[in-house]
C-alpha cells in the first residue's frame, strides 16, 4: 500500500509542472500544494518505515528462530502496521501547515520576447 501512494501522489505530481511547463507553474491551488506535499512525504516516510519493519521482522526471525514467545504475531504485526502509519503521518504533519504555493510576479524584462 505504501508502494501504491507513492505511484499515485508523488510520480505524478513531482513532474507534472516540470514537464508540461518550461516556467514549473503550479496549476492546482495552495490547498493542493499543502495536501499533496503532506501526501508524498507521508507516503515515502511510509515507505521507508516499512521496509525498516520487514527489516526487524526478518531480523529477530534469524536471531530468535528457537524462542516461539519473541516471535511478531498476528497482533504484534498489526501493532507494528498502525504504529509505522501514525509515525509517519506525524513526521509528514508540519508539511500540511506549513507548504503554500505563491504566484511570482514577472518582471517586464521578463515580458518582453
């Protein structure tokens, strides 16, 4: 799942004004600059933070392969899941707050081709 938000919120929207714009205008508003800033970093925060628990998962699998108690059950897994997408929806918090887009005025250097 976090694979797919990162398809879906951060490759579309990363290139889409460098691509389609020589100028890298944002055409979708400073509510979508804020929510979709907040959507990518949560989504690759989330990304990464999962890999880490796979990571600890397959750790103590090798490590504590003889004692069943250590072992990640069902719950404890569901336990890890919630606490990695709460973790990464407050690192990824600020960004919602604090990303506006602005317009730049364009001198008229600029203007005159």
């Amino acid at each position: 799942l976090a694979d797919l938000l990162i398809s879906v919120f951060c490759i579309p929207f990363s290139y889409w004004q460098v691509l389609i714009f020589d100028d890298q205008r944002w055409l979708f508003g400073s509510m979508m600059c804020s929510l979709l800033a907040f959507l990518q970093a949560m989504a690759v925060f989330l990304s990464a933070w999962t890999l880490v628990v796979i990571s600890f998962d397959r750790w103590m699998a090798i490590m504590f392969v003889l004692t069943p108690s250590i072992r990640i059950t069902t719950r404890r897994a569901l336990y890890l899941v919630a606490a990695t997408w709460i973790f990464s929806i407050l690192m990824a918090l600020p960004l919602l707050f604090t990303t506006r887009s602005f317009e730049i005025q364009a001198t008229p250097a600029e203007n005159t081709v």
